[in-house]
C-alpha cells in the first residue's frame, strides 16, 4: 500500500515472454503505482532479464544511480 511513497528513482525491466512474472500483470501494474518508476519490456526476453539482457540491465543500474545523485 505504500509504493507511491517511494520516492527515488525506480528501474522495471521484464521480459515480455516471462512466463511467471507477466509484464501486463506484474510489471506493468508496479509501474503504475511508483511515481519515479521507468519500465522497459524486453522483446523475445523471459524471466531470467538480468540473465538474457545483462547490457540493459547495467544500463538501467547506470541510469537510475545519476538520477538519484
């Protein structure tokens, strides 16, 4: 009930073939409530995102981290 009280920057990355954590489900709604909150959907990436896409998520760390300086 608090995640719109979450005031620093936020970074979701999902795949959009997840088949346990549905984008349109889980990430899509967590976005929705974090103000600060940026999503990104990775095509033909599953479940295992930090596995599959390791660049993009160094480059959502990167980024989240100069916004919160």
């Amino acid at each position: 009930p608090h995640y719109r009280e979450i005031k620093c920057p936020v970074a979701i990355l999902a795949g959009d073939i997840d088949p346990i954590a549905y984008p349109d489900i889980h990430a899509r709604a967590i976005a929705k409530q974090l103000p600060h909150a940026t999503l990104t959907v990775l095509p033909g990436i599953g479940h295992m995102v930090h596995d599959s896409a390791t660049d993009e998520v160094v480059r959502a760390i990167d980024k989240v981290a100069a916004e919160a300086r």
